[in-house]
C-alpha cells in the first residue's frame, strides 16, 4: 500500500466503495487522515465498517468538514449530470480528486531523490497491452517494477514506494479527469477515437480528458504520443503552447490512408555529438537515452524504425501480431530506452512477452483452426485493428452496442469470412453486414461452435484458418466485464476438445 500523507487529522468524504474506493480509504487512513465512506450498495458499507472505516451518510453530512471528496472513477463527474456527491462538494468548495490524484500526491511529498519514477499510458486502445508490456520488458531488464491503476491491482494498493521503482500505470479518462497534479516522467497517448462520449459531453470533452495527463508535465518529462488522428495531433500543439520544449510530430507515410501507427517524442535526447549508442542500463541513474534514434518513431507494418533507420524487425515476437501492436511495441520500446534500458535488453523483452489475456490472445487450436480472444475490443476501432491482423476470419461479434456500432467497418468485411453475432446488438449488426455472410448465434457458446464447425471444414480445403472474438461492442448485455466474456470464449472453446495454447 502507498500511504497518502497531506491530510493528517482531516476528514475527507470517499464515495464509491469498490476496488479504487476501499483502496483510497485504506491509503489515506495509513496517512493519517480520518476518511468517512459511503456507498449506494448496503453490501459495500458492510464490508468498509467490518474494517473500522467510519461509514457515514454523505446525503446529510456536513460537508463544510471535508477536507476533499474522494469520487470512485465510476460515478460520473460532469455528464450526463455531475453525481450529488460532486454538487454537494462544489457547493461546500470541497475539491474533487481520485486515486490517482492521491498518489500523485503522496509520490510527490516524498524528497526528490526518494522518488520513484512513474510511466503513465492512456489512449482509447491499446493502454493495456502497453502498460503490460512496457512493464513486462522493464522486469526482463532487471528493474524493480510495479504495474497497475486501471489495469490488474488499484494503483493506491501498490507496494510503497522505494527510490530505484518504476510504476508503470493505465489510467483511463474517467481517472484523468480528477487529476490535477499528476506528473509523470513518461506520459504516452496511444490514439483517440470516440468513446465514453456520454460520460465526457461528447468528443471534446473526451479529448481534453485524455489531454490532462500532459497537463503538469515537468520539464524532464518525455512525452510519446501516437499522432494518426487529428485530436492527439491537435494535442502535441497544444504541449508546445504550454511550453513543453522538443516536442516532434512525425505523420503517417500517407496521410489520411495509411493507418500505420506513428510516434512524436517529447525529447530527442540522442546524444549529438558522439551519436554513440548507450551503455547498459543503470537504474540508479535513470539517465535518458535514446541512442540511434532522432526522437521520432515509425511502426512500419512489423518493423520499428526511426526516420530511415531500422532499430527492431517484430515478426519473431509471436505475442504482437498486427500493426496496432507494433504501435504498443514501439511506445514500449520508446519508454524502456527513456528509463536507461539499453537497446538489446528493451528488444529482447519485446520478443519473449507473453501476450495480454483477453487482447488478441491465442487461446487454443482445434485442428488447423486458432482461436483468439480478443474480447477486450470494446469498440468498433479496436476490432478493426483486430480484424487488420488477418486475411480472413470466422468473426464473432456483438454484444451492447456503442454509438456507431459497427458502419465504420464496412471496409474490412471482405476479410470476414462468416459473422456470428452475440447479445443485444445480434440484429443491427446482421443489417451492418447486409451480403457478408452472418448468423445470428445470440450466446457465445453457440457462436463458438458453429464458427469452429465452419472454420474446420474450411481448413480442409483452404488450409489454416482462424475464429476471431473481438466483440466490438460493450459487455454488460450478458457478462459482468468483458473478462468474464472471455473467458467463456476460453471455456466454450476448450469444451470443443482444442489443444489449449501454451506459450514459449
């Protein structure tokens, strides 16, 4: 646990009493201050007052005593219309802050030489798959390494902080919009595309979310932002408005066609003079070094370049298929060489990285039939880059739609070789999918089994194939998370008799 020092002695009201709420609470008790908790769920008070929280009403609290509001990421801020909590706050000029506020804060009471360091990753898609594998390289390379926010553990519950640390931690848009003092040592932007826009007043409210993880960037910072929509270029202009020095914007190699990830970086920290490449790392003195590249970075179908030199050829790495994945590799790479890693030990993670459960995840083969979860596809522009990955595939689909659904996919259907659609969205997405060829499964277990039925009898003929989960779509229609619908893909899969993947 970090302990979250500044309030000692101070109530501070904490609403929202799931993992980053209890968390929070637990935290800020470690540091001295007196939380008072609340939650709609009766289930949840009962669980903070068996660990001696005081659990109070905060519909009748004298908010006048509350030194901040603690608002779980969950309860909305703004829209559809800011949560009571957020108006009695306001009214009583009690600031609103979140998780990762709090440890900003206590990271930032420490002295500077005890501080770790910390590498943030947000972006519509692709921050999980980063944020595990710049994590995952950062522990081959023998750094002591602590991953989390919104991925995996809360990021209040990991372990306290030692100076020679590296947290490496996901935040989505809904923590970044009760930040205010978060500053980062690596701060990357995968991409933006519209989502969440009910929880943000549209798009740009979503982008400016987005955009506040740059917002107290300090001056040694190193900003990495993927540059191929408008909105996070619009961003990179804005960092050099704000006086954030070096900043790079290198575009695609056609603009407006090609939908090869691209990189700008903050700095270009190469050494001029010698161009020499880097020692190996040296944790204790996290001296940045970008040897061999002139601050900017291409994902080039699977080769990582910068400007016209090749720095890695990713075909080996089996766990990183497609292009959205040379995109994660190279901000990977690009924050590993930032933290001192050298370029030997930063490839070599990248080439033994397991994979991410759930995102473009091999999780058994029937035959010469492989299935992959991607079930963590959310939305339809994280599916496409899914479906970017294969020729042809047996895809299965659906579930609680997003705005849009799928029309902006319309030019990937060639590649589907039969849809087999899932949950609320089953009928929409048939009329989306008009000639290509479909059948309406409503449950993943029937999905699995006619796709794997057509996909095998395919295989006899056209060799291997490949059945694709990647629901574009919202879970909560039929499964709690889009974890559980995973792994009932796994399950359905593996009840078909398939050979379960093992990696290595």
């Amino acid at each position: 646990m970090i302990p979250v020092p500044g309030f000692e002695g101070r109530r501070v009201a904490v609403f929202g009493l799931g993992r980053s709420g209890l968390t929070a609470a637990r935290a800020l008790k470690a540091g001295g201050a007196h939380p008072v908790l609340w939650d709609d769920s009766v289930s949840s008070r009962m669980q903070a007052e068996a660990e001696g929280f005081a659990v109070q009403d905060l519909t009748v609290a004298d908010w006048s005593g509350f030194a901040a509001l603690v608002l779980s990421p969950g309860a909305p801020l703004t829209h559809p219309k800011p949560h009571w909590t957020v108006d009695k706050a306001r009214a009583a000029a009690v600031p609103v802050i979140g998780d990762i506020e709090l440890f900003a804060r206590a990271l930032a009471a420490l002295p500077e030489g005890q501080r770790p360091k910390v590498v943030a990753i947000t972006g519509t898609n692709g921050k999980s798959t980063t944020t595990a594998l710049i994590g995952w390289v950062l522990k081959q390379a023998g750094l002591t390494v602590h991953v989390g926010g919104n991925i995996g553990i809360g990021v209040l519950a990991l372990p306290a902080p030692t100076p020679n640390a590296v947290y490496v931690i996901e935040v989505s848009s809904y923590q970044l919009d009760l930040t205010t003092g978060f500053s980062p040592d690596v701060a990357i932007l995968t991409n933006i595309s519209p989502d969440h826009l009910d929880r943000h007043g549209g798009m740009a409210g979503y982008v400016a979310a987005k955009a506040r993880l740059f917002r107290a960037l300090g001056p040694s910072a190193i900003a990495l932002v993927g540059v191929d929509e408008t909105e996070s270029r619009q961003i990179t202009e804005g960092l050099a408005e704000q006086g954030v020095s070096g900043v790079r914007v290198f575009t695609s190699a056609h603009p407006g066609e090609s939908r090869d990830p691209v990189l700008s970086l903050e700095h270009n920290v190469l050494d001029q003079q010698s161009g020499a490449a880097s020692p190996d790392h040296r944790p204790e003195n996290w001296v940045p070094a970008f040897a061999g590249m002139s601050g900017e970075l291409v994902a080039d179908g699977r080769e990582i370049r910068s400007a016209a030199d090749a720095l890695l050829d990713l075909t080996p790495a089996r766990s990183l298929p497609g292009r959205h994945n040379a995109q994660n590799a190279a901000f990977a790479y690009a924050a590993a060489r930032a933290l001192g890693i050298s370029h030997d030990d930063a490839v070599k993670g990248l080439m033994i990285f397991p994979g991410l459960a759930h995102r473009m995840e091999e999780v058994g083969r029937l035959g010469a039939v492989r299935f992959i979860n991607d079930s963590k596809a959310t939305n339809a522009d994280a599916a496409r880059q899914a479906l970017s990955s294969y020729s042809s595939v047996y895809w299965i689909a659906g579930g609680r739609a997003k705005d849009g659904g799928i029309e902006d996919l319309t030019d990937l259907f060639p590649r589907v070789a039969h849809a087999y659609l899932i949950g609320e969205a089953a009928e929409d997405f048939a009329h989306t999918l008009s000639s290509t060829p479909h059948t309406i499964c409503r449950d993943m277990a029937t999905a699995v089994r006619q796709a794997a039925a057509d996909a095998t009898e395919a295989a006899e003929t056209e060799g291997p194939q490949v059945v694709l989960l990647s629901p574009a779509c919202a879970s909560f229609d039929q499964f709690p998370d889009f974890e559980a619908r995973g792994e009932a893909f796994r399950a359905a899969v593996l009840n078909l008799g398939a050979t379960p993947f093992v990696q290595g």
